[in-house]
C-alpha cells in the first residue's frame, strides 16, 4: 500500500510540475531612430515647385510609361517613396479629380478609414484633397493638387514591405509631416503658370 501511495505522489509530483504558465509576448518591433527635419527647395525646370525633406531624394520616373515630370520622392532608410505624377489640364479636371477619388478609395477593402482634407491657397492658385487611409492598405497617404486651369499633380505613398498598420505607423505620421510641407510649400511655376 505504501509502494502504490508513493507511487501516485510521485506520479502526481511530476505530471503537475512540469506545467508552465504560458503567456504569449505580442509583437515588437524595431525602434526607428528618424532624421530631424531639414527641408530643401525642388523646381528643376518642370511646371511645379516644393519643399522636401532632406533626408530624402528625388528620382525621375524610369517606368516605361512615365510622362514628363513624373518623379518619385524615395525615402531610402524609411523605406518609402511618393510617387508624383503630372498632367496638363484640358477640359479634363473632372476626370482627373475622379481618378484620383478612384486611386484612393481602391483601398476600401482594406481601409479602416479613409479621410478626406480638403487644401485651398487662393493665393498661390494651388487646391487639393488629401486622403488619409487608415488600416494595412497598400498606401496610407493620397492627394491630388491643381490649379483648376492647366496643371493637375497627384502624389501616392507606398511603402517596399508588406502593410502593418501598427509597425508602418511611426513612418507614416513621419512622412506625412513632410506631404503637408510638400503641399503648404507647394507653387506653380511662373513660365508654366495659366493667365
């Protein structure tokens, strides 16, 4: 009686000592150590001009189908680039504002929301919409400008990595401080400006 007493507080012993508490760890991610902001002018003879972070470069547009003007604001140590495309307006605007509002709420399936603000510089005859896309979508930032007139510029952030809508959020807030610098900055060139 004794050996089978011994036996199962034995048994006992080690079947309910080798069960752990589990937790799971969530999710870390890498810490971003980000430049401070500097910015520096762009014009290069096109039809538009702005300011852009210095930490960042600008590229002409290599892709096969890329139209003058067309260049990309690429973010090498945050992994990004803004695409820019132009387009001269020819009794078209409404098109071209569509296919933006088109290129934006393609996101929808992934969006958690979409958030329209609207830019208005009378001044400067530089208007616009960007769209701020929340959720793990491809691009999290949009926006279109125009003079109403001639000119139609439409800018898209992407990101070379798959959408995490929690690792990608410092980098985006970052970036998109620097697209509000684009916009609030933003002229039509003189020589290409409508009457």
């Amino acid at each position: 009686m004794t050996k089978k007493l011994l036996f199962i507080i034995f048994f006992a012993f080690v079947f309910f000592s080798c069960q752990h508490d589990y937790t799971p760890r969530p999710a870390g991610y890498m810490r971003i150590d980000f430049p401070e902001k500097e910015y520096q002018h762009f014009s290069n003879n096109s039809p538009y001009s702005f300011d852009f972070p210095k930490y960042a470069k600008i590229v002409k547009d290599k892709e096969k189908d890329a139209e003058p003007f067309w260049i990309n604001i690429v973010f090498p140590k945050l992994n990004g680039k803004i695409y820019i495309s132009y387009k001269e307006i020819d009794n078209n605007l409404s098109e071209y504002i569509e296919d933006s509002r088109k290129f934006a709420y393609k996101h929808t399936v992934k969006a958690d929301a979409i958030n329209e603000k609207v830019y208005s510089n009378k001044e400067k005859k530089v208007y616009g919409i960007l769209y701020d896309i929340k959720g793990n979508t491809a691009s999290n930032v949009q926006f279109f400008l125009t003079d109403s007139t001639k000119h139609f510029l439409r800018g898209a952030l992407y990101f070379n990595t798959r959408p995490n809508k929690d690792s990608l959020a410092p980098v985006i807030k970052f970036i998109k401080t620097d697209i509000f610098k684009l916009i609030e900055t933003f002229e039509w060139e003189d020589k290409y400006k409508s009457n």
